[in-house]
C-alpha cells in the first residue's frame, strides 16, 4: 500500500513539474501571439462573405438616361419633330442593355411603357422638345368650323394662332388670295402618299415634303376600311398616284393586299408600293413577333407577295404552337432618316411639283392681273372711307338689333347679324 502511495505522489509530482513548466511557455507565447490569436477567433467565428449580386437597373432609371440622346437622335437635335415611338426606338437598344433583368425580356419595354416614362420624364424635367402625340379627339369651334386634333402639337399651334375678337382691323387691308381655290386633286396634286399608321404628318409637314413635292398625305390605322378603299379608286379614276408606306411585318404586307384586292363592299386599287420592303430595313432596329396562329404564317405572306427572303426573316421559328419572327416598324426610322429615305423614293419613282394643263395656266395669269387691279382700286376706297364722317348707332340699339336676328335665325352669328344690320342701314341711305 505504502508502495503505491509513493508511486502515485512522485507521478504527480512530475506532471506538475512539467505542467508548470508548460504553462509558463504557453503563456508567454499566447502573451505574443494575443492578437494574431485573435483574429483567428473572428475568422473562426465570421459568418461566410454574401455573393455579390449584380446591380440591379431599372428600365425607368435606364429610360431616363437614355432619353436626351435618345431624342437629339430621333430629331436630329430638335430640327425636326419626332414622334414618341420613334424616341423609344432610338433609347431601346440602351434601356435593354442597362436594365440587366430585361436583357432577354424585350416585350417588358412596352410602347405604351415608354411613352409613360416619356411623359414622366417631360414633366419632372420640362424640356422643349418637339414632340407629336397622337391625336385623341377633336375639338370644332361653332360657325367657323375649324377643327383641331386633340394632340399635343395640334393643340400647341391652335392655342399661339388664338385672335381674340377686339383685334381685327376695321379697315382691313384687301389681299387677294394667291392660290386658286381647289377642292380635291384636280388643278392640284397628282400624287397620294399612303402611310398605314399615324403620327407622320407633322414631321413630312415640318420637313416641307408635302409642299415640296405637291404630295397629299393619307393614313389610317390598322387595316384599310371601305372608306379608305372607295377614297382611293375615286383618286385612281382621277389619273391621282397612290403610294403606300408601311411596316415591314405581316400587317404591312396585308395592307398592300387589301388595297390592292378591295374588302368586302369596296374595290382594289393598284395602288403602288413605297415600302418597307427588305432592302429597305437594312441597319434598322428590328424586334420580335409572336403569331396567335397556328398556321405557318408564311403561307398568307406569299399570297400577299413576300419573297422567300423576306418570309424567313419575318417568321423564322416554332414554339410549340406558336409561329415566331422578328419585324421592322417604320418608327425605327429617326426623323432624318424618313425623310432623307422618302426624299430618294420620290426621285427613284419620279414624283416632282405639279404643274397643270396650259388652259389653266393662262386662266391663272388672268385672274392674278384682275385681282392685283382690284387691290389697287381697294386702297383707294379705304383712304377715303378713314376720313369719312360715319353715324354709328348706340350700342343699346345695335345689340336690341342682333337679338331680333338671333330670335329670326337662331343659327346666326354676332359679326354675321352686324354684317346685315349695316348692309340694311347702307341700303336705306
């Protein structure tokens, strides 16, 4: 028993002497090592580091940033007037680049999307910027029988040529009106051109496209009805030219057919086709079509005269029961663009100013000699009447009188009831 006891003290004794010993060592080095130490506790007990996720762009923030550049392009620096389609068309390819969750989702970047934004972006930033909108509506004013779309460059022109009624001349001066007076194509233009959607006329007018070449301009949206179709045999009848400009897509190519082939209650015209047709989308801006059939489209795209070229690009693949391709929108023209693209169809097609027969050329040259002879005698009259002495009415008695002529023809005017009370007045002297 004493044996065991001696072993088990001088064991412990020995441990101790070398754990003291350690201890000592082990202090001093944790003494040295404390900091990196502790480091190595944090990283021990750091939490691993989040994937660093790309950073999100919005097609709002995207739209926003691309929209001067956007504009100058489609207006070229606000020469000309763009249309809002034609502004998105020009951001898109930036949008879609930047806002990295849409990259493979185009149809996101509506254009009813777009114009929201525009309209966002008018409004917080006020620029002065030439923009048509479609017209939504009209407004007709009573007796004159002026009527103005309600869009936005419409509106703007009617309200600057507004003539508030206490500023018109009482001696007027006579000018004779210069243009001879015409109704329809006759003596006037031989040459229509057709655009199958709206929101072009006042860039072509801007530019001078119509005057410069004596063009009328015609447009519609969607498909020709009978309306457009009877308008258009009733100019072919005439000798009138009818040229059509529309996308380049499976509509467009069924605008062309319709007007060639009538609808149902009205005739076709041959009319003549401006484009788009694939030579002219070369470097535009296309975008994919999903068809909501499930025929081959391109068998309809043959009847209406597409080649195999044109059929292929515009209906390429099938998803499932669904038909798709890629199209071409005459918006993804800039202003500039259209016109200086328009400018070498008109010359390929060999439209030019129009000049009539010489019957109507000496009738002209008559009537300018008898109008400016008339002008002439027309001062005179008014040099003598400004120092004439006239008895006025009193205005008590004038308006008793213009409402005995409202109460005898209720649709008549204020100026048109003063125009007949003077004229009796004049009559009775």
């Amino acid at each position: 028993m004493i044996v065991y006891d001696n072993m088990a003290k001088a064991l412990q004794d020995s441990i101790e002497k070398v754990g003291k010993e350690w201890k000592k060592a082990k202090r001093k080095a944790d003494k040295e090592d404390r900091i990196l130490r502790g480091k190595l506790d944090k990283l021990r007990h750091k939490k691993p580091p989040k994937e660093k996720k790309e950073k999100f762009v919005s097609i709002k923030s995207a739209a926003f940033e691309a929209m001067e550049t956007a504009y100058n392009k489609a207006s070229d620096n606000g020469r000309l007037y763009a249309n809002a389609r034609q502004i998105m068309y020009a951001a898109r390819p930036y949008i879609l680049e930047q806002a990295s969750k849409c990259k493979d989702n185009e149809g996101k970047l509506t254009s009813n999307y777009f114009q929201r934004l525009l309209k966002d972006y008018l409004e917080e930033y006020n620029p002065k910027w030439k923009i048509i909108w479609d017209a939504r509506g009209h407004i007709i004013e009573p007796h004159t029988g002026v009527s103005i779309g309600l869009g936005g460059l419409e509106v703007m022109q009617y309200i600057r040529s507004w003539v508030w009624g206490d500023s018109f001349d009482i001696y007027p001066e006579y000018s004779s009106p210069t243009d001879v007076e015409t109704r329809g194509p006759k003596n006037r233009f031989n040459n229509v051109l057709f655009i199958e959607k709206e929101g072009f006329y006042e860039i072509l007018q801007d530019a001078g496209i119509q005057q410069r070449y004596d063009v009328a301009i015609m447009s519609t949206k969607g498909l020709p009805v009978k309306a457009a179709c009877d308008l258009i045999e009733g100019f072919d009848k005439k000798g009138v030219n009818v040229y059509v400009l529309h996308d380049f897509d499976l509509a467009g190519f069924k605008i062309m057919k319709t007007l060639r082939e009538g609808t149902r209650l009205a005739k076709g015209t041959d009319v003549h086709e401006l484009g788009f047709r694939f030579e002219d989308i070369k470097g535009l801006q296309d975008e994919e079509v999903t068809y909501k059939q499930e025929k081959n489209p391109k068998e309809y795209l043959y009847l209406c005269g597409a080649t195999e070229e044109e059929a292929n690009f515009l209906v390429d693949h099938k998803d499932g029961k669904k038909w798709s391709g890629r199209r071409v929108e005459l918006n993804a023209m800039t202003s500039p663009q259209l016109i200086e693209w328009l400018q070498r169809k008109f010359e390929e097609k060999g439209i030019k100013k129009f000049i009539p027969d010489e019957k109507i050329i000496k009738n002209a040259y008559k009537r300018a000699l008898f109008l400016q002879s008339i002008e002439k005698e027309f001062q005179k009259i008014v040099d003598e009447f400004k120092n004439k002495e006239i008895e006025i009415p009193k205005f008590t008695e004038l308006k008793f009188k213009i409402e005995e002529r409202f109460e005898e023809y209720p649709d008549t005017c204020w100026d048109s009831a003063i125009w007949k009370i003077a004229n009796d007045g004049l009559c009775k002297n």
